[in-house]
C-alpha cells in the first residue's frame, strides 16, 4: 500500500526513502517541491533523474481531505468543510484579522471532552484524524488563498498568507497527541511549511499529563478554563473531575518556567453561570500568580446549547473589572457567527448540504 506523503514528518520520509534504496537528499528534495513548490506531479520534479522519478509513484501518494463546503462571512471568516473519508467531515476556519491571517484547524471527527457549551461536544467523537488530515486542512486553505489572490482584478495586492496556526478545532488535540505534534513538524519544518512554531498555538481541554508534549513541542500552549472553581467547571467540562483546577493550573506554571511563554487561559462568559463581577474577581486571584493572558470569550450561542451570552453591558463590566485588578486580559473578537464558524459552534453539518456547495 502506498504511503501518503502528507502524513510523514522529514525524518520519516528519509526513514522511508532509505528503506527504499534511495539516498537521504531526495527527501530534502521532495519537501522543496511539494510544500515549497506545491507540485505533486513527479515527472514536473525536474532535478531528480527519470529513473527516481519513475520508482518514487510506487512508494508514495498524494492525498489530502476533500473541500465539500466552502462558506464567507459577512466579516471576511472563511469555513471549509472537509471529507475526511468513510461519510466522515471536519471544519476550519480561517479568520482574518489586521496583522494576521489565523486558521484554526481541527483534530478529531467530534470530540470525546462533552464540554456543555460547546456545538462540537454534542456530537461524540468518530474517529481521530490523520497526520495528513490536519497538515491537509493548513494546505488546502493555502491553495484556496493563492488562487484567490492570482484571480483578483488588482494584481498589486500583496498575496496573503497564513501566519497563524491555532488547534481550537473539532476535537480535543492532547485526545490525538501523535498525529498533533507529527503535524506541527510538518507545519514548521523550514523545508515543509516554514510556520514558526511561536505562531503554532495547541489548545487543550485539560489532559494535564500530555501539556509537557506541547511544552516539548515549542508549540504555545491555551487551555480552556471556563470556571473559577470546581464545581462551576466540572458542571460545564466534564474533564474537570479527572483533572481538577489546581493540577491544571499548575502544570500550566510549570510549561511557563520551561519555557518563559505566557499561557493563554480562555474563559467562555455564560450568562449567570461563569459573567458575574464575583467571577471576575475570583478569576484574578486565581490566575494571578500564572504567566498568562485571559481570553474572555462571550458566548456563541447554537442549538440546544442551554446556555445564553451575556448582553453586551455584562460583557463589558466583565472585562473592565478584570483590567481593574490588574489582569493581561483580552476580548476575543466574535467572527462568522453567521456561517457557525465562531468559537464553540463548528460540527460536522455535511448531511444537511449539498456537495461542493461554495458561497465564496
């Protein structure tokens, strides 16, 4: 059986061209070609010899997830759907920004975490995604950049790229380590994507054992809080019982240490649950000896939810209260509400679409 290119890290694709007879630098030479150059043909690979170029076809394959939907909000955030084989799909999600252009990728078919407030908790987890699958996502959304931009009117725009990666997808990353931490090699490989892994970001639940895998990686840590205490988040996230706020916020001190980054604790405003100025203030004094910036996130409400967002009064009151303290804390902007492509709300959602539907 042939091996896809895209689910091999550069060691592994030398590993594998050795096992094969070939010599080390051909790797060196298809990673330039692929990720540099986006050319999958081998008969196009013109620095290698005809008779590599015949032998390779029958070692390796080209095969990324299929784009089924390909949705534009009304504020520039993009939403692919993606076929990841077997009827199964996943999202992501590219949101722009002033200085940026961030793609959130997912990890996992569903999600086994069953975090209340979120869409993509409400579907059980499939199956976990390949290597490729998730390397798939970043280059798909690349090519659909590039094509954008060579189809423009005016050709003296810059061309865009991606300069963030954030694994706040579908599915929990630490609950699918392996193929997380093969993808981000690829992600910055210098003869793969080239992405610099302090623009790589690993969201994470709360699996406290794995955190140092992320730690290892050089990747940035985020880590859902959503609570003050552990009643009010084992309600809300589950995970909570196995690995309590103490542990979580711990090992989040240690990743700091090894590292010198801030960690980044998201917390989800549910209106009377997590928004009140009490659960600001309980917030800073249990976040204050941590390294960190607090990403507070209104609500992003969806069906069945059980949940409300704050009015935009709370919200407000919420945020200046934590600047009061003395809290790093920051607003994340609410965008592609109206393709559900904002935080919490992404599922897969292909059965209710037409194939290759695009509203680009």
């Amino acid at each position: 059986m042939l091996t896809n290119f895209y689910d091999l890290t550069y060691e592994q694709l030398e590993s594998l061209l050795k096992d094969h007879g070939f010599e080390r630098f051909r790797a060196d030479q298809l990673y330039r070609w692929v990720y540099g150059r986006r050319q999958t043909d081998f008969a196009q690979m013109t620095n290698m010899s005809k008779s590599v170029r015949d032998k390779l076809p029958e070692i390796l394959r080209f095969e990324l997830p299929k784009v089924v939907t390909h949705l534009k909000s009304s504020d520039g955030t993009e939403k692919f759907l993606f076929e990841v084989g077997g009827g199964d799909t996943v999202e992501s999600v590219l949101i722009p920004a002033d200085d940026r252009l961030t793609l959130c990728v997912s990890s996992e078919v569903g999600c086994n975490m069953g975090c209340r407030f979120c869409y993509t908790g409400k579907q059980k987890m499939k199956r976990r995604l390949t290597t490729a699958e998730i390397v798939g996502q970043y280059l798909t959304a690349l090519d659909s950049l590039r094509a954008s931009d060579n189809s423009a009117a005016n050709e003296n725009l810059a061309p865009r790229r991606i300069t963030n990666i954030v694994f706040m997808g579908m599915g929990e990353p630490l609950d699918n380590p392996d193929a997380v931490f093969s993808s981000i090699e690829i992600l910055h490989s210098p003869l793969g994507c080239n992405l610099s892994k302090k623009k790589i970001t690993v969201s994470t639940s709360g699996i406290v054992p794995l955190i140092p895998r992320i730690t290892a990686s050089g990747a940035r840590l985020a880590v859902s809080l959503n609570g003050v205490n552990d009643d009010v988040r084992s309600k809300v996230m589950p995970i909570n019982k196995r690995w309590p706020i103490d542990e979580l916020l711990e090992s989040c001190r240690e990743h700091c240490r090894a590292t010198g980054d801030r960690v980044t604790l998201e917390y989800v405003l549910l209106k009377d649950v997590t928004d009140s100025l009490d659960d600001a203030r309980a917030l800073h004094r249990l976040t204050r000896d941590v390294p960190c910036k607090i990403n507070i996130i209104p609500f992003n409400e969806h069906p069945g939810s059980g949940f409300e967002r704050p009015d935009e009064r709370q919200i407000v009151k919420f945020q200046n209260e934590l600047i009061r303290l003395g809290s790093h804390v920051l607003r994340r902007k609410t965008m592609g509400r109206d393709i559900y492509a904002a935080c919490g709300q992404l599922r897969t959602v292909a059965e209710k679409r037409r194939p290759a539907e695009s509203h680009v």
